[in-house]
C-alpha cells in the first residue's frame, strides 16, 4: 500500500534535485542569464535601429505584440541551445541517462528550470522594451497582468516544446541550426495566438477583451496537446 507513495515522494527528490543542479551552476556561473540579457537587449536595439526613421504617424503599439514576442523567441533558442550544449559537454545527459531517473522526470525538471531562466530575463527587458518603443507613444490601454499572463503562456510553451526539442537535436552535428528549424514551424501556432493577444490588450480597442481570451485559449490549448505529446515521447526519444 505504501509503494505508490514511496515512489512518488522518489520521483520529487530526483525532480527537486535536478532541478536545483540547474539552479545552483547558474548561481554560481550566471553565464545563461548574462547571454540571454544580453542578447536580447541587442535584439532591442535592432528593433530601435530599423524604425528609427518611422515616419511619425506610425504607431509602434501595432506591432508591439509581435516584437516583444519575437525578442523572447530568439533570446529563448540561445538559452535552450546554451543549457544542453553545457550538459553535453560536461557529460551529464550521460549520467541522468546511467541513472535509475524515469526520463519524464528529467523533460519537466529541464523545462521547469529553462521556463525559470526564460522569465527572469523576460522580468529585466519587458521594462526596458516599455521604455524604448512605447514610453514616450501610446501607452497600452489594457491592464499590464493581462501582458503578464499571455507572456506566461507563451513563456511555458517555450520552455516545455523548446527542451523537448533541444533534448533532440543536442546530438547533432548544427545543433543550434537544427533547433531553429524544428522550433520555429512546430511554434507557429502558439506564436501566432499569443501575438493575437499581446496587440488586442496593447492597441485596446473596444472589446479587445473578447480577442485576449479568445487567442489566449487558443494558446493554452496548443500547449496542452503539445506538452503532453512531448510528455509521452520523451522517454522513447531521449533513450534512443
């Protein structure tokens, strides 16, 4: 009678430690923080360059949704690419391999930590991108937690599909080009809602409310089907 219990608290210790391996050589290091900030505020200044000289009627909030998304994609594939590449070299996908660890384990603690990492850098440039496209235009005419919450969706998304499918392409020999192709299709549809739902709440047009939610579910749907499709193969894909 006590075995399912036993086995479930087993599965949160090897969750919990895995988990804070990740933590804790990030603490120390701060290397996968320091290239994602720093890349995407890169991405920013391209963003600022190319419409610096925007005529002035455009209205920057049309297309914030998008290149705010956009930002967090690409700063993402570096973070995921970055956080496998580092496991390879230092041999441990070997050692969680060798270990007695049920491999869905290790899908959710890698996608927990990369979801972790993905929203504190989405914490310093969401300000920052405020600040540079919109702070001095229109200012978004819905409340912010509604930016918050379809940036989280799309953030776990991300983060669940990403190491899913960076835990396939960390073997081969482009790694970093195999991903973006794998990624950026099987992403579309997620992409495509969340951008829906960022511009209804920036723009704030009247029954931007009724959009939000609509693409917002469209969201939470597609992550769903997606994460538990990725669930249920990561075992057969990591073992291979």
């Amino acid at each position: 009678m006590m075995m399912p219990a036993k086995r479930e608290m087993s599965s949160l210790r090897q969750f919990n430690a895995i988990l804070r391996k990740d933590l804790i050589r990030e603490l120390r290091t701060k290397e996968m923080i320091t290239s994602m900030g720093l890349y995407a505020l890169l991405v920013l200044i391209i963003y600022y360059v190319a419409l610096s000289n925007a005529s002035q009627s455009f209205d920057v909030s049309q297309i914030a949704g998008g290149l705010l998304l956009l930002t967090i994609v690409f700063t993402s594939m570096l973070g995921l690419n970055r956080s496998f590449a580092m496991e390879k070299d230092q041999g441990c996908i070997e050692a969680l391999l060798l270990s007695p660890i049920d491999r869905p384990i290790i899908f959710f603690a890698k996608a927990i930590g990369n979801l972790i990492f993905l929203l504190l850098v989405e914490v310093m440039i969401v300000p920052l991108f405020y600040f540079i496209f919109m702070g001095t235009g229109t200012v978004n005419s819905g409340p912010w937690w509604m930016v918050a919450l379809a940036l989280l969706v799309a953030s776990i998304g991300i983060a669940g599909v990403g190491t899913f499918l960076a835990s396939m392409s960390v073997n081969t020999k482009g790694q970093d080009f195999t991903l973006a192709i794998m990624f950026i299709p099987l992403m579309f549809p997620l992409l495509l809602a969340t951008v829906g739902a960022l511009s209804a709440v920036i723009i704030g047009e009247i029954g931007f409310e009724q959009t939000y939610w609509t693409m917002l579910s469209g969201a939470i749907a597609y992550n769903v089907i997606t994460i538990g499709v990725a669930f249920a193969l990561y075992e057969f894909m990591i073992s291979a």
